[in-house]
C-alpha cells in the first residue's frame, strides 16, 4: 500500500508543478503584452516640432518619417495582438494541465513571435543608434542634439520591446519544459 501513495503522491505533485508552470506562463504572457503594447503605442505616438528662423517655419520629426520605425510600431502590435489571443490558449493550460499539442502551438508561435519582434526591435536600436552618434564616415549627423526629446522617447520604446523578447524566451523554455514534464 505504501508504494501507491507514493505514486499518488508524486503525481499530485507534477499536477502541481504544471499547474504552477500554466500560471506563470499567464503571467508572463499579460507582462509581454503590456510591454509590446506600450511599445508601440509611445513609438507611434513619439513627434517633435523645433522652430527654424521663424516660428512659422518648423522642423518636425515623426516616427513615421522612416520606415524602420513602421516596422517597429507594426512587429510590437502583432505580437501584441498573439499574445492577447494565446491567453485563451494560456488559461486553458491551466485548466488541463496534460495538453500536449496545444502546448506544441504555443511554442511555435511564440518562436515566431519572439523572432518578429527581434527582428523590429534590432532593426529600430540601429536607427536610433545612428540618430544618437551618427556615423561620421556615411556623414550622417546625430540628430539627437536638436530633438532631445524625440530621441529619449524612442529610446524608451526599445526598452519595453527587448523586455519583452526576454519574456518570450522565458515562455519558450516553459513551454519546452511542461511538455518534457508531460511526456515524462
């Protein structure tokens, strides 16, 4: 008898432990989502006006004046859109804890994910590397000196996007992780 509560009792643990790996994987999930969406929402929202000689004669600088900066507002609200629409995905895992093929989705998509939203932020650290230092041998001037405040907005999107990549890692490797644990 004693070695069937033994079995009952580790089962009862994995239960336990995939029912943990489900939650922490909503968490990070609502975590992603709030640093894509903020990403792309202070990026598409990020403009300066500076005077010039007159002040009818302005300046401006908007995110939508390179295409790189698209990309980046685009990949952010794509991968916010998934990851708003895995959730569902996410609370069932939560619910049954024994799901394999579901699991196999998710780990997919979240690879995919993860490698748009590299791909954008990558590509926008660069711009916004160049508008910071320039590149004196292209003769392409920082332009960080006159529109400060653009810079440190766009600046600031990068951080929420990289976090976010770091969370989707987390969530590749949980996902791997419960379905070893499954298969196990």
């Amino acid at each position: 008898m004693k070695g069937v509560e033994g079995v009952v009792e580790v089962s009862k643990s994995r239960k336990v432990m995939k029912r943990g790996l489900s939650i922490m994987d909503l968490i990070l999930r609502i975590i992603a989502i709030a640093a894509t969406f903020g990403s792309a929402v202070a990026m598409a929202t990020s403009h300066e006006r500076l005077p010039f000689l007159t002040q009818f004669v302005h300046f401006r600088v908007e995110f939508d004046d390179l295409p790189t900066f698209m990309f980046f507002v685009v990949g952010n609200s794509i991968v916010c859109g998934y990851l708003v629409l895995s959730i569902v995905l996410s609370i069932f895992h939560i619910a049954r804890t024994t799901a394999v093929k579901s699991r196999i989705l998710l780990l997919f998509l979240d690879a995919v994910a993860m490698g748009l939203l590299v791909s954008a932020a990558a590509a926008a650290a660069a711009i916004v590397d160049i508008a910071h230092h320039g590149n004196p041998n292209a003769n392409w001037f920082p332009i960080c000196q006159q529109y400060s405040g653009f810079c440190r907005r766009i600046s600031g999107t990068l951080i929420g996007s990289f976090i976010a990549v770091v969370v989707l890692i987390i969530l590749i490797l949980i996902s791997a992780l419960s379905i070893s644990r499954i298969q196990a």
